[in-house]
C-alpha cells in the first residue's frame, strides 16, 4: 500500500508522539525523517527507471535496440581530461562515442561502409569488456572494467579497454 505524503507524515508524527511526548520534539524529528525518505524514494526511482532501460523489450525507437543503452551504464564509459584524470563521459559524449565506435547500430549505420574502418573482433572486445563491467558490478568490485577514451593529438582518439 502506498501512501500520500500527507498520509505519511500524520502516521509517523502519531507513532513518534506515543514515544516521545514531546510535540516539538516530534515536530524536529519529521523534518529529518522527511528528508530520508525523499532520499530512499529517489534512489527507488532511479533503480526502477534504470531497470526499465534495461529490459530488451522494443520501444519503437528509430534505429536503437534496447540492448544497447547498457553502454550508458555510469562508469563504463569514460573519458581522460586535460589533467589526466580519468572521469565518466556526458551523455551527449557517450552518443558520439557509441556514433563514432560502432558500439551498437546507432542511426541504422553500417561498420563496414563507414570511412573509419573498425574490425568486428575489436567490437566484440567492447562487448566482452561491457559483459566484465556488469559482472565486476554485481560483486561490488572496486575498480570496475571499463571502455577509456584517449585523446591522441589536436583530432585524434583511442578507445581503449581498461581491466
């Protein structure tokens, strides 16, 4: 049964009035308690939305299987910046890198006309090395495998397997 915040606050405020007699006190405790639970809904949304994007069932998006937003997981997809720290790549970042390294048929491209030629073993390896990634993040792993893109020079890149 799901409660509305109004239904919710009044139950609690009425159990922590029977223990703690004191409606200041009650009062003061509902402000933090309101707080929690607007963190544990959050992070029950997330984890249902998440499974949603998840699942391989169709959505009728134009040239996107499902199957391939698992490459948007956080921290799989990562970037080294100026100062050679390794960081996660923006969403927008993460679509050019999916665009540019043919991990997954973005926009019904095709690998083999494309003018950068990438070898379908390489993409089986992001594939494998995205497989490690969901494994390793199941057993809580601290360092996670990951797909690390490198800048080479002014236009240059290199997508590179870290495990």
């Amino acid at each position: 049964m799901t409660l509305s915040i109004c239904e919710w606050n009044e139950r609690v405020s009425i159990i922590l009035i029977q223990f703690l007699q004191d409606p200041e006190l009650v009062i003061y405790m509902m402000q933090i308690l309101k707080q929690l639970r607007n963190i544990y809904l959050q992070e029950e949304a997330r984890i249902f939305h998440e499974s949603l994007r998840l699942s391989r069932v169709s959505s009728g998006m134009t040239g996107i299987n499902m199957r391939y937003i698992r490459y948007f997981k956080k921290d799989f997809l990562k970037i080294m910046n100026e100062a050679d720290i390794t960081e996660e790549q923006s969403i927008s970042r993460k679509i050019n890198t999916m665009k540019r390294y043919r991990l997954g048929p973005i926009l019904n491209t095709n690998i083999l006309t494309d003018t950068n030629t990438f070898s379908i073993s390489r993409i089986h390896e992001y594939e494998e090395a995205l497989v490690d990634f969901e494994i390793f993040e199941e057993v809580e792993e601290p360092e996670y495998p990951h797909l690390l893109l490198l800048h080479l020079g002014t236009n240059e890149e290199e997508l590179e397997i870290i495990n």
